[in-house]
C-alpha cells in the first residue's frame, strides 16, 4: 500500500465513478481501473461494487474509508513536514538522470513532490555525461541505468527486473507466451534515441551472444509514437515494466524477454553517502519505498 493508491481509492470513493476520478487524477480509465484491481488484490478486499452508473462502496469499503482518510492526511502532513525543513535548509538539488525515457520510471506524485521540493532533473544523453557529473561534483546523485564498472562511485540500486516485449496483438510472435533473443534478433526495433546508453550496451551484449545485432526499425524521442507504431504492427519495442501505465495497451500484446545476459537495472549512482542532504536522501527514501526495495532504505543515521 501506497499514497497514491490511497488516493486513488478516496477519489474512486468521492466521485462513484472511475472515469470521472481518473480525470481528476491526471490518469487514464483503464490505468486507474488496474490500480484499484492490484490495491483490492494487495488487500484481500473487494472494495467497490461495479453498476451500470459507476461503482459503490462495499461495507468493508465504507469501514476503511474513515481510516483511509486518516492515514493519507497523516502521510500528507509528514510530506509537508519534510518540505518545510527542505525549504528551511534552502538546499537546491539537481538529479542528473540519463535518458529521458529513465523519467517515467519516477512516479507521477514523485515528480510533483520534486517540483516543490527544490529538486531539478537534468535530463543527459548518456551515462557518460551523468559519471562526468558526478566527477567534476556538478551533481551528487544521477539516476540512470546500472553500469557495468562503478568506477568508485556508490550505486544504490531502484529497479532490478526482466525486461519486456511490446508487440502487435497481430505479430505472429504474440502466440508465444515468452521470447528469447533468437526469437526476435531479426526484429525491427522501435527505439526512444540511439545514444549507446548502457541499456543499448547491454541489449547489444545480449544479440552478441546470438551472433546478431539489433536491427533498427525506427528511433525516436517521442515513445507515444513508437507505442502507437507497436500497435500497428511496425515493429517490436523491448521495455521496462514501469513504463506500461502511461500508455494504452489496447492492441498490444506484453511477452517476458527470458535471457541471462540482458536485465533492465536503474538506480542512482553518488559519490559518497555521506554527500547526500537531507532533501536527496529523502527522495531516494521515496522512490526506494515506491518500489519496495528489498535493501534496506538508508537511515539519516548512516550519513551523519
């Protein structure tokens, strides 16, 4: 359980409607109706009763919205804590975060939190210009995509997962239930931007193995263009999971990419633990509590 998934059941709550409470949310219909599905399932619950006019609160809905209301005002007051002391320190924090297809990975409410939060993200091109920042001490955290030498810097991992097919629901590879490299190494590709980052790298190593080399279909930086291009069948796209609730799916089918070589890792590379302030601790306590890290979330204690 989450903030925003609290959120999102009070709005369901509020408005007796998915659709009207997805609008209010910034979010699509579909996206949001998934969310209540995986929040019930987390719960055990069935919280919402669907009818022909919308939805209605179970009892067991009506019992926890009290609660539900309680706990998300608390959570908000100790946000708004936190800013007041972010605010009081006056520290300005810049995230170097490589590609900006890395920046649908941090949640919708994350992005919104940075913004009044005194954080900037400076959106590079390359792993390589987020380890010169760090070097030169421009910045004291990049988010990015794993590399494969720290080169003494501390990696603090986020994200840590196989990666996925996107694919036509008409793609005769969409009756398979999985795919392998050699299954898709004579696919076009759809890609964000060419720009050798170390996920590019990595996929390259993966084909390697396979005696192959990607085949590019089409690159470009807007990915709502390249999913619609999905859709129609003009090639393949190889994501991360994270990125799936900002797009419709509708006419695309999702198949795990099963290899060794290739896994899709992000987290955020610092010098020194003990460089972080308070505001970039605090938000990589966040984004490592949104993916529930199995790590242990540093503790103010271990930078003091």
């Amino acid at each position: 359980m989450n903030e925003q998934q609290l959120k999102q059941f009070l709005y369901i709550a509020k408005f007796q409607n998915i659709s009207k409470a997805a609008k209010k949310l910034f979010m699509s219909q579909q996206t949001l109706s998934q969310s209540l599905q995986n929040f019930e399932k987390e719960l055990g619950v069935t919280l919402f009763i669907r009818n022909k006019n919308g939805v209605v609160l179970t009892e067991v809905g009506r019992k926890i919205l009290p609660q539900s209301e309680l706990l998300l005002n608390h959570i908000e007051e100790y946000f708004n804590f936190v800013k007041d002391q972010i605010r009081t320190n006056n520290a300005r924090t810049t995230i170097s975060v490589e590609e900006e297809c890395l920046l649908t990975s941090i949640p919708s409410d994350l992005m919104l939190y940075a913004s009044n939060s005194n954080i900037d993200f400076h959106v590079v091109n390359s792993l390589g210009l987020c380890l010169n920042a760090l070097a030169d001490k421009s910045v004291n955290i990049a988010y990015c995509y794993r590399p494969s030498e720290l080169y003494g810097f501390c990696y603090i991992p986020v994200v840590k997962e196989v990666p996925i097919v996107m694919l036509s629901e008409h793609h005769p590879l969409a009756a398979k239930g999985s795919l392998t490299i050699a299954d898709i190494k004579h696919e076009g590709l759809l890609i964000p931007k060419f720009n050798y980052s170390s996920f590019t790298n990595s996929l390259v190593k993966a084909y390697a193995k396979e005696s192959a080399y990607p085949v590019y279909a089409f690159e470009s930086p807007d990915i709502a263009s390249l999913i619609q291009m999905v859709r129609s069948n003009v090639g393949i796209k190889i994501s991360p999971t994270y990125a799936l609730e900002h797009f419709s799916l509708d006419g695309i089918v999702i198949r795990p990419l099963v290899t060794e070589e290739f896994l899709i890792e992000v987290g955020f590379l610092v010098n020194s633990y003990h460089d972080l302030n308070a505001n970039e601790l605090h938000f990589i306590n966040l984004m490592l509590a949104h993916y529930n890290s199995e790590l242990s979330i540093i503790a103010q204690d271990d930078i003091s």
